[in-house]
C-alpha cells in the first residue's frame, strides 16, 4: 500500500469530530488533497504558449531545407551582460546579435527583429531555443519575422547541438566570467565573419559562408 493511498483514506473519512483530529494530528493542517501536477501539466513559464520541438517539422530536423535557425544567449561576468549566437543548421552560418544595456525579452526580441530582417525570406524559416525568458516574447518575435519558434525540451542543450558547438567556440573569443558589453556590433561581426571562414568537415570542407553565398545566389 502506497502513502498516498493511506492519505487519500484518512481525507475521506475527515469529516464533523474526525475532521478536526485529522487537521490537528497531520503536519500540513489540511482536511484535503493537495492536487499535485505532473510534468505535462505544469503551467507554460511564458504567458504565450510555447510550440514544443517535438513539434518541428521533419524538414527542419533532418536539414533538408535551409532557413532554419537555432539560437541561444551566452552571458557574461555575474549574468549582466549577453550575446545572442544564431546558428543556421544547414550551413552552420553563425550571426551574432549586439544587446545593448540589458538581455531582457524586449531587448532580446527587437535584436533579433532586426538581425533576420537582413535575411531573405526564404531563408527565415525558424528559430530553435531553450526555454530561458529571454525568449517570453516570442510571439510578437514571429509576428514580426514570419518565422516559427520551437522550444528545447528542458536542461536539454543537445536539441540544439550546432549553436551548442558554435557557443563553445565563441568562448575562445569571450572566455566565460568577462563583461560582454565591452564588445560592439563591429567586434561582433568580426568574429562571426571568422567563425563563418573556417572549412568544416561537415560541409565536406566548405564554409558557412559559401554554402550560404551559393544559397543567395540560387534563390
């Protein structure tokens, strides 16, 4: 016999005399079941709902169609400072996106308004992120771009495993514990435009940044 058997017993019998013994001898003071959420039931942290990765069409998972972006902050010295790193996943073209003053939602929606604004449409087609609430604007974020978002399952950073190996890499050029507000949008994208020149094994030796010329030039 389970606990919750024995408790859920002693509240159908609590009631007249028995209700007042049962609230004084139990430790919460209730004479009622405290309903308790699993997993699938616990309230979105985001007022907007989130669409769940699960959810990604197959297209974006196997990267068959280009367009598709993940995306993520990485923060500097005692969290006060960040950069969001955006990844296209059949390129593996890195942007980086400047946040001036703070990483809020705002901040961190109206960065990336305009930072995919500067692509074509056909090259907008999601973005892919973990469920931290720099991203609790989502919606206005879409609305904007035309662009789906999909959350990451929680403490889950492998669903978004190109910006993971991207955001390792940044590390070399803003090394965890430093005040990120030091770099501008200058010194930004130039270390994007180096990440974007390096030949990767995964594109049999191209770089980002030819693979997405030779999309820009046959769309």
């Amino acid at each position: 016999m389970s606990h919750e058997t024995v408790y859920q017993a002693l509240y159908v019998q609590a009631r007249g005399g028995l209700k007042r013994e049962v609230q004084t001898a139990l430790r919460t003071g209730r004479t009622r079941r405290k309903a308790r959420n699993s997993g699938e039931q616990r309230r979105s942290r985001f007022s907007d709902p989130m669409v769940n990765i699960s959810e990604r069409p197959p297209e974006v998972e196997d990267r068959a169609v280009p367009g598709h972006w993940e995306g993520d902050l990485i923060t500097g010295a005692y969290n006060q400072s960040a950069i969001a790193t955006l990844v296209e996943r059949q390129t593996r073209y890195v942007m980086l996106v400047h946040l001036e003053g703070n990483h809020t939602a705002e901040t961190v929606r109206d960065g990336l308004i305009t930072t995919m604004n500067t692509l074509p449409e056909h090259l907008r087609g999601s973005l892919t992120w973990d469920q931290g609430s720099e991203m609790a604007a989502h919606k206005s974020f879409t609305i904007a771009t035309d662009m789906d978002v999909y959350f990451c399952d929680p403490a889950s950073p492998w669903q978004r495993g190109s910006n993971e190996n991207t955001n390792g890499l940044l590390r070399q050029y803003f090394p965890k514990g430093t005040d990120l507000s030091v770099y501008g949008p200058e010194d930004l994208e130039h270390v994007a435009q180096e990440l974007n020149g390096r030949p990767r094994k995964t594109l049999d030796w191209d770089t980002p940044a030819e693979r997405l010329r030779d999309l820009l030039l046959t769309n």
